[in-house]
C-alpha cells in the first residue's frame, strides 16, 4: 500500500519525530520528488494518477517492467539530490527499482532535509543507494548497473550551480549523453535544471559561455518546480532541457506575490575592475553602553559588500569593537559616549562615507541625543536606529534644510515613539495586515 509520506517504523530508524517532517523546506522537498516520480511513471506508461492510488502495488509494476529493469538516478549532495531521494522512495511505492548513485559521500551531503531523505533511502525496499567517489567507483558501478536501465534521472546540480562540471560530476553527465545518443528507448529526465547548466549570471566584464561547448545533461525532458524558469526559454536552453514540465510543488501564492528577487537585486554590483571604494563607504556611529550593537552594525555593512567600514566608537568600548572583525575600521571618539567634543572629527569622517548609520547602543543621555542632533545637517545619506529614533534627533531631521536620503527602521514601540512625535493616529493593537489591502 502506498506510503502517505514515511512510515513510524523509517522515522524510528533515523531518530526524527513527525514535527519535524512538517518543516516547510522538506515538504516542498517532498512535493518536488514526487512531481519527478510522477513524470517518470507517466513516461512508463502508467496512469498519470497512479501515484494517488490508494494501492498502486495492484498495478503489478514488477511483472510489467520484467523485474531486473531499474531508473538510475545521480545524485548530487544538495538538495536536487535530495529530490531525487524522495522520487526513488515514491517509486519504490510503485515497485519499480532504483539505482541511486550519490556522488559524493553520505557525510557530505549539504542540508538535512537531503540527509533525512537519503537516510530513510536505507528502511526502503526496491531502492539500492551506491556512494560515488570516484571516477574509477562509477565505472565499476555502471558496469554492474548500466544495462537493463528504465529511465535516468538527473539529480547533480540544481539552480544554483556555476562554473563547469569537473571529475566525477563530469563523467556522470558524459555518460548520461552517451546513452541519450545511443538508445531512444532510455528516458532521460533533469530535476529542475540539466546539470551543468548555469542559471547564475555572469560576473561584469565576463563574456557569457556558450551552452554548446559546455558539458551539460541532454536530456528527454525536465521537470521544473513552480514557475517556468526564465533561463528555460531560450532556443539554446530547450535543446539540453528537452520537453520542459512546470510542476506545482506548493509555494503558497502569498509567497509569489510578496517574494521574489527583493531589494537585494538593486544592491551595486561588484564589477571585475573596482577598487576599493567603488561599492560603498559606511560610516557607523554607535555605541558608548553597549559594544556588541556598533560591531555588529559594522559587520552587517561589510557582509552585504560595502567595501569601508568605520565605526566612530567611545573610547571605552573601541578596542572591543575592532576585535570583533579586522576588516572595520575603529576610530576612537574623545570620550566615553558620544560627545560634542568629536563634532569636528565626526564631521569630517561624514563627508568621507557615502551613508551614515547612527543609533544602535548610543544610550539616551540627554547630552549624547543633543550631539547626535548636532550632526544631522551634516548627512547626505543616513540610516537613523534604535537609540537615534528619539525626539531630539527626529526635531533635527524634520527641520534639516537639505534633501537627505533617510531610512528610519524601528521596532513596534520605536514606531509608535516616531508616530507620536508626528501626531500620527495608530491602531490600538498590532494587527495581521490583508495581503488584498496590501496591493491595494
């Protein structure tokens, strides 16, 4: 009887509870294998719905496939392997064998979701996983599992991979060809994207590779997740990626309408030829009570590429911020807190960035709000936080005679401070926003 999704006994064995199998990233991994199932029984000939049967095993696949007739599947370690784990499990529920080789091995798998699936791979029965780890393992594994073959499944690299195919990766994909060429009777389905097909953009002043000189899966057709893929559509695309299948794996439409590539796509990006400089210079100033605010404010502009950072520091916190990175810049400040002692350096450092970033663990002295105010005119461009979303420095920014480009970003109770300095009316509570009245 077909299995709904892993049986007590399998989640016993690999020391998970059924919580965990409710994770959203392992039950978008489980639609997707299925949907790759799914496709390659269509292509057997069985019914498009067999796999929600209530008992598909009375269709006797095993007699009707002759019992020694297997789908080969290769398997990267992440998560396209991953969905090849899941679809040799479904198949399993059909009795139709598989072969899985995982190229790579088992430790080396990247995500648990992958992990979790290859492990319940072990309790299952039709299904025999062989680790790769080399290229002299696969020819001694195809040897033995090369013939007889139903399908081949591509699992190697998903979405996200860049560059060229190399050692065993690579021989897998020019076996995979080779028995495209020779035989029509082999189907050949690529999960996602055929391997060794980038979908990732080449870095600036990169010239684009050509498909055709690439060593990429031909496959019969591809099954793709969700939405069709842009880098699919192109005539160089369809003739690696075969007859290309769109299948629902259950993105919410919520998420279609509020997710997509987001404000990081408007990030600069980093061309072959920039210097330092060229993608940003943050001046950070923070901190007096707290250390830990102004490094980790520091540390977040360096991770998303600002090439300077400076975190304008108290003097008696400035030697524990710069042991948090080396790569921040730490200027010490005259006193223990922001002071006006330090106008005139601070002035000069702002006139140096291209942003500042004031507020995380300044305190609420009155004396250090009345410095932070003093420097306002002096932005170009600024992100104002936590301590800074205070009266004294939301009066400088309302009366500041220059267009300064500002990011207020506060907490629930620093918007409410802010509305209230503004006489703005807010709900009594928080409440759920409709996603309808949102677009409206």
């Amino acid at each position: 009887m077909k299995k709904e999704m892993i049986t007590a006994a399998e989640m016993k064995a690999i020391d998970i509870n059924a919580a965990e199998l409710g994770m959203s990233p392992l039950q978008l991994m489980e639609n997707a294998g299925h949907a790759v199932a799914e496709t390659v029984a269509i292509h057997l000939n069985l019914n498009s719905d067999v796999l929600n049967e209530p008992n598909p095993s009375s269709l006797d696949t095993s007699v009707a496939f002759g019992g020694q007739m297997t789908v080969l599947m290769f398997a990267g370690l992440g998560n396209n392997g991953g969905d090849a784990f899941v679809a040799a499990r479904h198949l399993a529920d059909l009795e139709i064998p598989s072969v899985v080789f995982l190229l790579g091995h088992k430790d080396r798998i990247k995500t648990k979701e992958s992990r979790l699936n290859y492990a319940v791979l072990s309790q299952t029965h039709f299904v025999q996983t062989i680790e790769i780890l080399n290229e002299s393992d696969l020819c001694a594994a195809l040897k033995v599992h090369g013939k007889n073959i139903l399908a081949i499944v591509d699992g190697i690299f998903g979405t996200g991979f860049s560059g060229e195919p190399k050692g065993v990766e690579k021989k897998a994909i020019e076996y995979m060809n080779s028995i495209q060429k020779k035989s029509n009777d082999v189907f050949v389905l690529a999960i996602d994207i055929p391997s060794g097909m980038s979908c990732v953009p080449s870095a600036a002043g990169t010239p684009r590779r050509k498909l055709s000189d690439c060593v990429i899966v031909r496959a019969d057709a591809t099954v793709t997740f969700h939405k069709m893929k842009d880098y699919l559509k192109t005539p160089e695309a369809v003739k690696f990626a075969g007859r290309i299948l769109v299948k629902p794996i259950g993105i919410p439409s919520n998420a279609e309408r509020n997710v997509g590539p987001g404000d990081l796509t408007a990030l600069h990006r980093r061309g072959a030829d920039a210097h330092k400089g060229d993608s940003g210079r943050v001046l950070v100033i923070a901190g007096g009570p707290y250390a830990g605010a102004p490094a980790m404010t520091g540390m977040a502009a360096l991770r998303v590429g600002c090439d300077l950072v400076t975190v304008a520091a108290p003097s008696g916190i400035y030697k524990s911020v710069a042991s948090f990175a080396p790569e921040l810049i730490v200027k010490k400040l005259s006193d223990e807190s922001l002071s006006g002692a330090d106008r005139s350096v601070l002035t000069d450092l702002i006139e140096k960035h291209d942003t500042v970033l004031i507020g995380p663990g300044l305190g609420s002295e009155p004396a250090v709000l009345e410095a932070a105010a003093c420097l306002v005119p002096y932005f170009k461009k600024a992100v104002i936080d936590a301590d800074a979303l205070r009266p004294e420095i939301l009066e400088a920014l309302k009366e500041r005679e220059s267009q300064t480009e500002l990011i207020l970003t506060p907490h629930y109770n620093e918007f409410r401070r802010i509305a209230e300095f503004f006489d703005i009316e807010l709900p009594s509570k928080r409440s759920h926003a409709d996603p309808a009245e949102i677009e409206k």
